[in-house]
C-alpha cells in the first residue's frame, strides 16, 4: 500500500493543526491506503493541493519566504500529495536571508492551517533569536493557524490581512481503532513485543487508559512549549496566552489586534511599501516616454 507508512507516520505524530485540515488528509491517505485511485483534479478537491510551487523571491531590497501550506519537520512524505513548507527547508531560506547583505528586511508570507509539533519551536525560537539586525515581518495572508503561529508570531511583527485570521493555539493527536473493522473482516492481528509500553497504542486494540493518558502527557507538554513560545514572542505572560488568545478558536484581523496577537492590520502590498518594494511595480509610461523624445526633438529645433 503506497500509502500505509504516511497514514503510520501522521497518527504517530503530535499535530498544530486545524482539526478539520488533518481529518481531510486523514481520509484521503485512508483512501489510498485501501487502494482507491483518485484523478489529479479529484486529490485537488479533497486536500486543496498547492498546485503552484511557492518560492522565495526579492522586492527590491526585502526577502519573502513563503510559509504555506502544512508544515512539517521535512516534507518528504507528505509534498507530494499535499503541498506544505519544510520548517528545515524554510530554516535554510531564512538564514540564507540574514546573511544576505543586500536583504534589508525579510517578510514571511504566511498562509498555512499549521502542521507537525516536530521542528515549530525550533523554527519559532530561530526566527526570535534573530530579532534586531534587519526587521522581520510576518505577513498574514490570509490565515496563521496553529503551527504557522507558532512559527510566525516569533517575528517582530505581525501583520494580518483585513480578512485574516489567526490563532488556533493547540495541540493534539490522533489514534486510530481499526479493530472492529478488521474483526468484521475475520482478520485477528497479534503483536508480540517485548518493553512493557512497545506496543501500547497500537491501532488494532481499543486503547486503554494507560496509553491513553501517556499521549495525553505528551499533547500536554507539547501544549506548554507552545503557550510559552507564543508568551515569549508576543512579550506577554503564558496566562494570557492560555485564558485568552482564541482558546485554541481562530480569531479575526481586528479583535486579534486588539487582544494583541497581532500589531496591525494590512495587506502584504502595505507591508511592502513600508520597506520601498511592492507587488506591483508601475508599468513605465510610453506615453510619456514618447512626449519626451518630442520635446527633445522641438528643443534641438
């Protein structure tokens, strides 16, 4: 099955993530697993494949790295299928940005449902400790949810779209029982082990309660990292984070800057302006250009 060791690696993982993004994935590898066969356009309509590859570019003297998609320590399993950004790849791009001289400022392009605990902090805490030398922008265009928060609250400052939103501060994780099923199927499976917890959480049991509150220990503790790096970042205490902030809820452009989880609301072609680029760079007038040759001509009369 081309799939089973994704759907493996995906259940044993903590997740930030939008519940809903990682129950989309959840069923399409399932599918897969199971042998189903789905066209292009059909993989695109279930887990909103990103079709374009996001890269990261130059504005005139400002660097933009795309943070999109689900995010994982390394994409290898999951790129194909459902796009997402690297935290080791866009590490790489973002130091290569600090060490650029000709980079004045960097911008991350944000737009993610979250992704993978593995590899946040550590993109979160590399993205603080560089606050100073060039300004860091974390534009928000239009959703940082979960891990992309984590991640991008970690900037010096955050922007949000007018029809943005951000937060979804959580984790969790997932476990499947695929015992009734396979006992329908009149399939038994037996794992022999030895280490009193190797197989506690297998998908082939119901799972007990003492694997059951070892997960939730780890959710916990990867739960902690995340209020005290969003503190941290947003210069407030890990209270305000936990009884505030969305309670693991997404919130919108403007009570968000109000309840100081973001700085200010814009779009990414204000924030570029402030740093003298834009999308849009003004087309040279032909027009013009040609009424200068005419007057240069009448002058030379």
């Amino acid at each position: 099955m081309r799939y089973a060791h994704i759907v493996a690696a995906v259940t044993e993982e903590r997740w930030a993530l939008r519940e809903s993004k990682l129950q989309e994935i959840l069923a399409f590898l399932q599918d897969q697993a199971a042998g189903a066969k789905l066209s292009a356009e059909e993989i695109e309509a279930r887990i909103t494949k990103v079709q374009e590859q996001a890269i990261a570019r130059r504005d005139g003297a400002v660097a933009v790295l795309p943070l999109r998609g689900v995010i994982a320590s390394r994409m290898n399993l999951m790129s194909d299928i459902s796009g997402g950004t690297s935290a080791e790849g866009f590490g790489r791009m973002f130091q290569a940005a600090l060490r650029d001289e000709g980079v004045k400022a960097i911008v991350l392009d944000v737009d993610s449902p979250g992704g993978a605990v593995s590899g946040a902090d550590e993109l979160s805490t590399m993205i603080h400790a560089a606050r100073g030398p060039k300004p860091i922008v974390a534009q928000v265009d239009a959703t940082a949810a979960s891990a992309a928060y984590w991640i991008a609250s970690a900037a010096d400052e955050m922007v949000v779209t007018p029809t943005g939103s951000v937060g979804s501060i959580g984790v969790f994780g997932v476990h499947d029982d695929v015992s009734a099923a396979m006992e329908r199927m009149g399939v038994r499976k037996t794992l022999i082990s030895a280490g009193r917890y190797k197989t506690d959480g297998n998908p082939y049991q119901p799972l007990g309660d003492d694997a059951r509150s070892r997960i939730q220990a780890r959710v916990d503790a990867a739960y902690g990292m995340f209020v005290k790096a969003v503190a941290r970042n947003r210069g407030v205490s890990q209270a305000a984070v936990r009884e505030g902030f969305g309670q693991g809820d997404m919130v919108l452009a403007e009570p968000a800057v109000a309840e100081g989880m973001a700085d200010r609301i814009g779009t990414m072609e204000d924030t570029l302006r402030r740093f003298g680029a834009s999308l849009h760079q003004p087309a040279p007038s032909r027009r013009r250009a040609f009424a200068t040759q005419r007057e240069r001509r009448a002058l030379s009369l």
